[in-house]
C-alpha cells in the first residue's frame, strides 16, 4: 500500500475494518501537550505584538511578501493537501507530489499530519453531534452554551488531552511509510517554517534586522493568522452562514473567510460532498485550492480528481429536498 499509493488509490480510501475501533486513543503525554501550548500560545502572543510592533517600525515590504508566500505554501499545504487530499481523497497524487503536500500541511504548524487526519475523519464521522472533537454545539444552544460552544471548537479543544485514534481514523496513513517518516519529523517541519522565513528576510536585505522581522512576521505572526483562520472554519462556519446545500449538521458558507481560507469556508458544500475537490461550487464563489488543484491536474501530477457535477449538485440542493 505504501508503494502503490499514488497508483492506485487515494489516501480518503481506508480498507475495511473487522469492528469498530476506540474512538479515543489515550491522552498526550506532557512533553507534547506543552508543545501544544507552546504552538498556539506563541504564534499569539506574536501577532498581540504586531500592532504596537508595526506602529511605527518593524515592518517592510519585503516582510510582507515574505508573509505572503509562506502564508499561501503553509496554508495551501491544509486545505489542498492535508485537507481536500489526506483527510478526503478528493484526488490522487503522485508519489513525490504526496510527500511534498505532507511536508508542506505540516508547516502550518496544526500538528503532525497523521493526527490532523484522524481528528478532521472524525470530525466528520461525528459532526455536530457526540463524538465530534470541535462542535460549537457541544454544550447546548443558550446563550451561555453558545460562548462557550465558540470558544471549545476555535480553541478549546486544542488544550484537551484526548487523542482522536490513528488506527480507527488514519489507518491509511499509519501504514504509509513515507508518511510516517514525515510524521515523526514534525518538529524539523516545524522548525524550519520559523527558520525559511528569517534565512529569506536576513539574505535579500543582507542584515540580522531583516531576518529579525521576516521571523517575525513570516513565521510566528503568520503561523497565528493561518491557525485562527483554520480555526475560523471549525467555529464560525458551523454556526452562522448560508446553507444552499443538504448536509446532516450545522455547516454553512462563510463568505468573508474565503480568500484568506483558499475556498474552505464554503463549508457547506463541503459537509453535504466531503470528497468533493472543489468547495466553492456557486457563481462568484472564489475556491483557490480548488484552483490549484486544477493546476495540478493539467500538469499530470494528480488524477482522479473528484470535481462536482452538475447533477450530483442538483441532488444535494437544499430547494431540491
């Protein structure tokens, strides 16, 4: 499986299992629930500064497009790779192109791929309902229980112990050799998604100044933008939004999230056809990793690409029901 993989399936495709495995694991150990904190808290604590930072000093164009590029590689890395890809199987890939959207999801720095996968399966085998790592709806609909509810599936959860199981969620991807390895190797991925940005910075300015900021702003502040806007998508695009679609829980499109998003918070479309690769599937509905995708496909690295048809769409419509 791990040699044929880009061959002959895609990694949504999990073989068939004799029972029902544990939904939960166990609970992270302390050494990587600190890394949990260090990972959400620092990158915040970062983009805090960013206003008083950028007021007067600090901030270039070269930071920005620094910002920009590692922004679109980290995050195009989620949606298109560990997303529409790894979770879903919405296309297959060849096996460098398999590897390379691993390492790229991973500096994104939402935590290594296999654990991503397993909790984002799981989210959707359980949406909005128990079981479900990251509902808003998990505490009820008062007002009380819908704060709370907002703040559990943004971030929250992130700080809970229980790991979603591999083996029931992610079975394709523990057996993966190549995915493993990059797996294990999260901490370079991360490391190196801090240090890319400072090396850039610090080599087209030619000074300590220049990779200072880059670090800054192309690395810790733009690891924050990205995490929220994901988190974004688990919170708000579950409670508020259109829904044009037929989809067994609360998924809606969030319009102002979808530039930012790469096409994600069309978030709709997605619930009611997860294998789906494109999400934006209305007029004017931008859906950039759908786009990329699209490249992909015409340069023949990927195949099998699970586009939307007119008819399926027409099922799933909500006027249609």
């Amino acid at each position: 499986m791990t040699a044929t993989l880009d061959r002959s399936q895609s990694p949504g495709d999990q073989p068939a299992a004799k029972g029902p495995k544990p939904i939960i694991s166990g609970r992270r150990g302390f050494p990587i629930q600190l890394s949990v904190y260090f990972g959400v808290i620092a990158p915040l604590a970062a983009l805090l500064a960013a206003v008083p930072f950028a007021w007067g000093w600090g901030l270039t164009w070269v930071d920005v497009a620094i910002f920009v590029v590692f922004y679109g590689i980290s995050g195009l890395g989620i949606t298109v790779a560990y997303h529409r890809y790894f979770t879903h199987g919405s296309f297959k890939a060849k096996r460098w192109l398999h590897v390379t959207m691993a390492i790229a999801g991973s500096m994104a720095v939402q935590g290594p791929v296999i654990t991503w996968v397993a909790d984002h399966r799981r989210h959707h085998a359980f949406s909005d309902r128990d079981g479900d790592p990251h509902s808003p709806w998990a505490f009820g609909t008062s007002p009380a229980a819908i704060v709370k509810g907002f703040w559990h599936a943004h971030l929250g959860w992130l700080f809970e112990r229980d790991q979603s199981n591999a083996e029931r969620f992610a079975p394709d991807l523990v057996k993966d050799s190549a995915i493993k390895k990059v797996d294990d190797l999260f901490w370079l991925w991360t490391l190196l998604s801090l240090a890319l940005p400072a090396l850039v910075g610090g080599l087209v300015t030619w000074s300590f100044w220049g990779a200072l900021t880059a670090f800054f702003w192309a690395g810790l502040v733009r690891i924050c933008v990205l995490h929220h806007v994901t988190w974004s998508v688990n919170s708000i695009c579950h409670m508020i939004g259109e829904r044009p679609f037929a989809a067994r829980d609360k998924s809606a499109n969030f319009w102002p999230l979808a530039i930012f998003s790469f096409g994600e918070s069309w978030h709709n479309l997605h619930h009611a056809d997860p294998t789906s690769a494109r999400h934006g599937v209305q007029r004017g509905q931008i859906d950039i990793s759908a786009r990329l995708i699209w490249i992909f496909e015409k340069f023949g690295w990927v195949h099998s690409v699970r586009w939307p048809t007119p008819q399926r769409l027409a099922r799933l419509a909500t006027d249609s029901k």
